[in-house]
C-alpha cells in the first residue's frame, strides 16, 4: 500500500504541473473544446490520476509523461495554426445547419444533430422560434452563432438614426467588500471619488457594499451586503 504523504506528494506535482500545461497551451482549451481537446484532456486526466495510485510510479515519471503528452499537444497547437488542412483534419469545420430559413438536414445527419438539440441551441440564443433564424453555425466547440431574419433582428441607433455614442465598457470598483485600486486606476479615479459616490448613496464604507460598477457617463452601481 502506497505511502499517503507519497500521494500527497504525487498529486500535489501532478495538479501544478497539469495548471502550468494548460496556461502554456492557452485560455481556448477551456473556453473552445473541441472534440480533440476534450479527448486529450480524457487521456491526459487517465495517465496522471492511475500513475498517482500506482507504486511503481515515481514522481519524475509523472513529470515526464506531462512532458511529453504537453510536447504533442503544443506542436499539434502550432501545426493547426499553420495549416489549415490539418487544422480542419483535428477540429473540424463550422456546418450551416439553417440556410435561409431553411433546415439542412443533410449538415444536421452529417453533424449528429436533431430538431430537438437544434431548437434548444437556439433558446439558449434568445430565439423561440425557427421561423426567426435566416441562418445558424453549428461551430467546431458545439456551439451555434445565429443570424436572425431581419424582422426579427433588434434596432440599432443607425437604424432609429440616432447620434452614435462612444462604447465604453463598465469597470468593478468594489468586490465583497474590498475596493480594487487596479481598476480605480483603470476608470481614472480615485478612493476618495469613490467614497464620495458612496456617501451620496448614504453608504459609509466600502465594507458595506457587495458589488459596485462605474460605467463612463452613468451613476455608480451599486448593491449592498444583505
């Protein structure tokens, strides 16, 4: 029977070294899985959890086996991005699945996919209806990008010939009670800005606030501890 401080050990090298794979193969791992990525995240999670459990395996061998599965994985990394044949062999090819209003059954078969799994891929993209959709991807990761026939396609300043306004995007300022000063420098404002907005809102501390947001040209959002 194994050692239990030996697997501490062994589990402890093991879980940095997978966290320091997955940064050096970057954030689409987690975010874009495609059928390749998740069958070598299977494997990978196999050969390090059964070697942690097995006394025969030391701890350079796990590292070495990362090692080397992280050396396949990144070459394999680079060849996608420099080829596009090989990029299509592991990843695949986006599939239109709606055409014009018009299901493609022969992309739905090809893609092992029904009108029920279709019509739920298009709730979770606010559309209730097929008849709405003028055209839907089925990506490489599962995911569908939609475009909506034009009736049903939400107005635009252009569209209401309004004046265009420039797009910021909103900054938190405060988190769980603790004021973030990086994003204070990031808004261009101070925590004495900060504590002024917060008593105009009768609050006398950051410690008494959950969440709060700055968006350039609007109020201080804010929402207090419950």
């Amino acid at each position: 029977m194994m050692n239990l401080g030996t697997i501490t050990i062994e589990m402890v090298v093991g879980f940095f070294a997978l966290f320091f794979l997955t940064k050096v193969l970057g954030k689409t791992q987690l975010s874009q899985l495609t059928p390749f990525d998740f069958i070598s995240a299977l494997i990978l999670g196999e050969l390090v959890g059964n070697a942690m459990y097995d006394p025969d395996v030391h701890i350079w061998m796990i590292l070495f086996a990362i090692s080397v599965w992280g050396i396949l994985m990144y070459s394999l990394e680079i060849l996608t991005q420099k080829s596009m044949k090989f990029r299509k062999i592991l990843e695949g090819s986006p599939s239109i699945v709606i055409r014009k209003g018009t299901m493609d059954r022969k992309q739905m078969s090809k893609n092992k996919i029904d009108i029920n799994q279709l019509q739920n891929l298009i709730r979770q993209k606010g559309y209730f209806s097929l008849r709405e959709i003028e055209y839907a991807i089925l990506e490489t990761n599962g995911s569908i990008s939609v475009l909506p026939k034009s009736d049903n396609q939400p107005v635009t300043r252009q569209d209401l010939k309004l004046q265009q306004q420039a797009t910021t995007l909103p900054v938190t300022l405060i988190m769980d009670g603790t004021i973030l000063y990086d994003n204070l420098s990031t808004a261009g404002v101070d925590e004495d800005w900060l504590i002024k907005q917060l008593k105009k809102k009768n609050f006398h501390s950051a410690k008494e606030i959950f969440y709060a947001e700055w968006k350039n040209g609007e109020d201080l959002f804010v929402m207090k501890e419950t």
